[in-house]
C-alpha cells in the first residue's frame, strides 16, 4: 500500500505540475487535458489539467484542475518531503520551492539530529523540509 498525495487546483494545475516537477526533479510521467476524454465539458476548461503526475525518485504527486465545484486550499494538510544525508538536495528543493511563496519556519539543525523547515508554496500548499543528519 502506497499513499499518494494528489492536489486540485482551479485552472493552475499545469502551472503547479511544472514548477513541483523543477523543483523536485521529477518527471512528468501524465499530463491529460479535460478535452482528451469523452466527457462532455465547457469550452472554457478543455484545456484544464484533468488528470497530471510527477514522479520524483520513489514518490508520486497527482494534481488536476476541478471544473464543477470550487475548492479551497485547506490549511489541514502539508506535504513533507524527507531525506537522508543530504543537506544540499535539501536546501535545493527548498528554495525551489518556497519561489513566490512564504517561508513559515526557516530551516536550521533540529535538536532531532535533522534539518528542517516549512513553506507555504505560491498555490497555498504547505511543505515540510526534513533531511535527516548523519553524524
């Protein structure tokens, strides 16, 4: 079993799924527009992201465009990115991903032996940062 987290936005979906793939270094394994499938749907949100995923290393991010309901982005819910012995990637991913956005926790050494920080990206998702030391 396997979770795998997967974002709606409201028309930024492809936007999103090509910055998270920059600063994640991942690879856009599906990109699948409203207009592609045999739904009947609005001229204006054909070319909304129906259905898009990121793979990046062992990890998969989904994200769409939802076009009958509104949505807000929640508070409820960050997204935390782990690694283990490199601080580098880590600092990498983190400024690539706070770009635009917030950061709500600098990151800096935690009495948990890791690395660590927060940010609010500029869609309105949380990220936690934590890379693991090693002595």
């Amino acid at each position: 079993m396997k979770l795998i987290p997967y974002l709606h936005f409201t028309g930024q979906a492809e936007e999103a799924l090509k910055f998270y793939q920059a600063a994640l270094d991942g690879q856009i394994a599906v990109l699948s527009r409203y207009g592609d499938g045999p739904m009947d749907v609005a001229e204006a949100d054909r070319n909304k992201v129906m259905h898009g995923r990121l793979v990046f290393g062992d990890n998969v991010l989904m994200i769409s465009d939802v076009c009958d309901r509104p949505t807000t982005v929640g508070d409820a819910v960050a997204l935390s990115i782990n690694l283990v012995g490199d601080e580098a990637a880590a600092v990498r991913v983190f400024e690539r991903l706070s770009e635009g956005g917030w950061v709500t926790m600098p990151p800096a050494k935690m009495f948990w032996g890791a690395w660590f920080g927060m940010l609010t990206d500029r869609f309105g998702i949380r990220w936690m940062i934590n890379c693991e030391l090693t002595p």
